[in-house]
C-alpha cells in the first residue's frame, strides 16, 4: 500500500511541477539545458514508483506499458502548458527529456528495486514481497 501511496504523490507532485505558471519556478541555469537534465530526472523517478507500487503488472512482455505511460503523460503535461495560460510552452525537447527519463528509471529499478521494495515492506510490517504479490 505505501508503494502505490508514494507513487501518486509523486504524480501529483510531478503534475503540479509540471503545470506551475512559469513565473513560480526558479530559473535554474546551472548549465546549458540544465533543465532538460531535471526533465529527465523527474520522469526517471516517476518510472522507477511505477515499477515499485505494481511490479507484478509490468514484468516480460508488459515491461514495455510504463514507457508508454511516462510518453503519454509527458506529452499530456506538455499539451496542457502550451494550452493553459500559464506563461509556458510546448518544447519538443521537455518532451524527449521526460521520455528519456524511462530509461534511468527503468535500470534504477532493475539494479535496486528488489532491495528498496524489501526496505520498505521492512518498514511497514508487511510480508509480501515484490515476487509474490
């Protein structure tokens, strides 16, 4: 239950990111496409919770359903900037960004996920695991 929990609040958390006016965020020209790099990082997050909270759900042939999600809601975030009003743009570039971001999400899970899933079913008391769901 806490993994799916985790989940949405990052959603929500990444959702609310995503559609803040453009004025709200803090410049962040660390380097050239610095933010891009954030992009990334944002969606690598949002794909390694999606492995955690259903792991069950995503696993041989089905690996490949969270990367149409984090395409799909990438894409939905940048449509809605671009429509909202809200002093932001559709970019071609945030939508690569958050596409690319699958795949340090995806490998994160693979080399960690197993012991984080085990930390946190630690954590809570529960005594599933993340094969036997």
């Amino acid at each position: 239950m806490l993994k799916k929990v985790l989940f949405f609040l990052y959603f929500i958390l990444l959702t609310v990111l995503s559609l803040l006016p453009s004025d709200d965020l803090p410049d962040v020209m660390i380097f050239p496409y610095a933010d891009k790099l954030i992009h990334m990082c944002m969606y690598a997050g949002l794909t390694f919770l999606l492995f955690l909270a259903w792991p069950e759900r995503f696993r041989g042939r089905k690996a490949f359903i969270p990367l149409l999600i984090v395409i799909v809601w990438g894409l939905f975030m940048e449509f809605l900037q671009r429509i909202g009003g809200l002093g932001r743009s559709f970019e071609f570039r945030d939508e690569m960004s958050n596409t690319l971001g699958f795949f340090p999400g995806w490998l994160g899970w693979l080399w960690l996920g197993k012991w984080f899933s085990g930390k946190l079913d630690r954590l809570t008391g529960s005594t599933k695991t993340r094969d036997n769901k």
